[in-house]
C-alpha cells in the first residue's frame, strides 16, 4: 500500500482520541464543528499562501514560485473545473522527464533529484488533484488513479506537449503509471513515445503490502471521515519522517513537508483520496498484466528498508511480470539503505540509474 501515515505511537494515539471522542458523545459535534469552520485559505493559489502570515517555508515556497497552474475539466466530477499544479525545470531541447508522485504527498517529493537532473534533462511533475499545491476539493467530489492518469495524458498532449519521455512513478503513481500505461499501449498510432518506465517503491501488488493502523483507520468509512478532520499536517509530517525515510528526516525538512498537507487543509480529505486502494485492490492484476506485456523497458528501484511497500512486492512484481518478459528489456535494483522515499534518501542513486537510459534525439520535447 502507499505511504504510512506515522509511527505505531502515533497509531495508537489516534486510535485513543478516536475513542475517547466517541465515548463521550463528541464525534458528532466536533465533526459538525470542522466541517463548517471556513478557512481563508482554501481558495487560494500556493504563491499567496506562502505569502501569508505564519507559513514559514524556503524549499517548498521556491519549488510552487518555480511552479505554474493550469485549468483541468473532470470528466468524471460533472465536468468540474480544478486548477493544477506543475513543475518543469530543465531545457526544453532536452531529453524529457515525465513524474507521477505518490499518496499522500506531491511533486515536491522530487526536489532533490530534479536538481541532479536537470541539467540534462527536461523534467515536469504535476501535483494529482487532492496533493500538493492542486486544487483539495471536498467530497463528494471523486478522487481516482483513473483520473490521475486521464490528467497526466492531458497534461503531455495539451499543457506541456511531449514528443517521448521517460516516465517515473512511486507509490500510488506506480498504479497511476500502470493505468496510463494500459492506455498508451491501446493507442493507435501512439499520441506519445513513453521510452521507459522507472517504478519506485509502490505497493503494486496489496496481498503483500504491510498497511498500518493509521491507513486503516483513514480509509475505513466508519473511522476515516473523523480521522482526517483531526490529523493536523504537522503530525502527519513528523510520523511520516520518521517512518518512511532513511535516515529520518530533520526536523525542518518535515516542517516544509507540513506545509505542502497545510495548503487547502489538504489533511481533511485524506480519507477521500485514499480510496485509490480499492481501484488497486480492484484493478491490480490487470495493471500488472500489462507491465508483463509491455513494450516499454521497465526499471524497477526499491529502497530495502521500506516496511509498508516492503521488498517482498518488488520481488514479486519482478520474478511474476518482469524478469522472464521478452516484449521489453526489464532490471531491478534493490538499494539497501533506502527507505519508502527512495529519492529523497538517495537521489543521487536514481539520478545515476536514470542518466544510464540509452536516449537520443527521439526523447526531444515537442512545444
């Protein structure tokens, strides 16, 4: 499954407030009370929220001010129109890099290996609606790795058009990924040219995910709609940096983290957007079968230290869909001192994995 959302303390501590909330009679007060609390910021884009009083920030207020919007119609949301953030750096006469982020983070997940690469490449990431610095829409509106896919296909046709492109996925963008993929290999003639595919960690294949107790909570039905309303940013950052990355983060880096869950109060649909698991749960073996087939060539780069998309999922994905395929040419990379955020602990390592992709001028960007 996708990113744990804390240490085990911090399970059982909101697994406490949730009772200690219900067993006097207060779920429905303070769920009504949050509900109806108008926050000021929620219709705000990132640049005037870093411009406000109190939200301190230096690497993610530089990574949305290097950033652009643009306006995205969900097809699947009654036409509903979001705006969308992206990230491109680099020269466009560049090979290109596409990005899909994970749950429940963001584009700026890449900071540090966008700053590796981007000397030789031309890179973009977009943040999915409901992450980052896009638009947090509250139910009922649907959040879906289906759309997720629909928006990066437009974003490569209509926004920043790309002529071919490595693509990098992690965690639930590893499912975004496959599902885009299924689409590209249906098309005829091909809108696009994907020349590989570069997969980190992401529980692709849930029968062996480690789910925590906080994933659990957050997406049952019953517990998650009072959970995300009373998970602040800050903690869901501190448990993250503690659980997911090798080593932990420093403090002031998941201070920056917290701000990227603040915008929009991007916490209180945690609940909504985690239901992309029952798509993965639905979906999953389809999307592998694809991969099994694929023509694209695949990499596969799996922090070992990860304890929620542990490596018994590589391995799995790897000996099942990859290792005896003869459509593309596949490899595996375990990285022993790597936790789930794989680029963050060790860009420099994908950063070289990355610039050993055979390219040439067929990788250009289109504009």
């Amino acid at each position: 499954f996708g990113s744990s959302l804390g240490s085990s303390r911090f399970s059982g501590f909101c697994i406490s407030i949730f009772f200690i909330f219900a067993m006097k009679g207060c779920v429905l007060l303070l769920g009504l009370f949050l509900t109806n609390v108008r926050i000021h910021v929620a219709a705000l884009g990132c640049q005037e929220y870093y411009s406000l009083p109190g939200v301190k920030s230096v690497r993610a207020r530089t990574w949305c001010e290097e950033g652009s919007y643009f306006n995205f119609t969900s097809h699947r949301n009654g036409r509903r129109s979001v705006q969308v953030f992206y990230h491109c750096s680099g020269s466009k006469d560049k090979p290109a890099i596409m990005i899909g982020h994970g749950w429940p983070t963001s584009s700026f997940d890449f900071q540090k290996l966008v700053a590796l690469l981007e000397d030789n490449y031309f890179i973009c990431a977009l943040d999915y609606v409901g992450f980052g610095f896009s638009d947090k829409p509250s139910a009922p509106y649907r959040y879906s790795i289906f759309e997720h896919a629909e928006l990066i296909d437009y974003f490569v046709r209509k926004i920043v058009p790309l002529k071919s492109f490595i693509f990098m996925t992690h965690d639930e963008g590893d499912s975004v990924g496959l599902q885009l993929l299924r689409c590209y290999e249906a098309m005829n003639p091909p809108a696009y040219i994907i020349v590989h595919h570069v997969m980190l960690n992401g529980n692709v294949y849930l029968p062996l995910a480690h789910l925590t107790k906080m994933q659990e909570i957050l997406l049952n039905n019953s517990t998650g709609p009072l959970a995300q309303r009373i998970l602040p940013a800050s903690v869901l950052a501190a448990g993250m940096s503690k659980k997911l990355f090798s080593p932990p983060l420093p403090v002031a880096d998941a201070e920056e983290l917290a701000t990227v869950f603040a915008f929009q109060r991007g916490t209180h649909i945690l609940h909504d957007t985690i239901q992309y698991l029952m798509e993965r749960h639905e979906f999953e073996n389809q999307w592998l079968a694809v991969l099994g087939r694929s023509s694209v060539p695949a990499t596969v780069v799996w922090g070992m230290q990860d304890g929620v998309a542990v490596p018994d999922v590589a391995d799995y994905v790897w000996s099942n869909y990859l290792e005896n395929r003869t459509s593309a040419p596949a490899m595996y990379h375990r990285v022993a001192d790597a936790n789930h955020y794989i680029q963050t602990d060790h860009p420099q390592v994908v950063a070289e994995l990355v610039n050993k992709i055979p390219w040439g001028p067929q990788l250009a960007v289109v504009i």
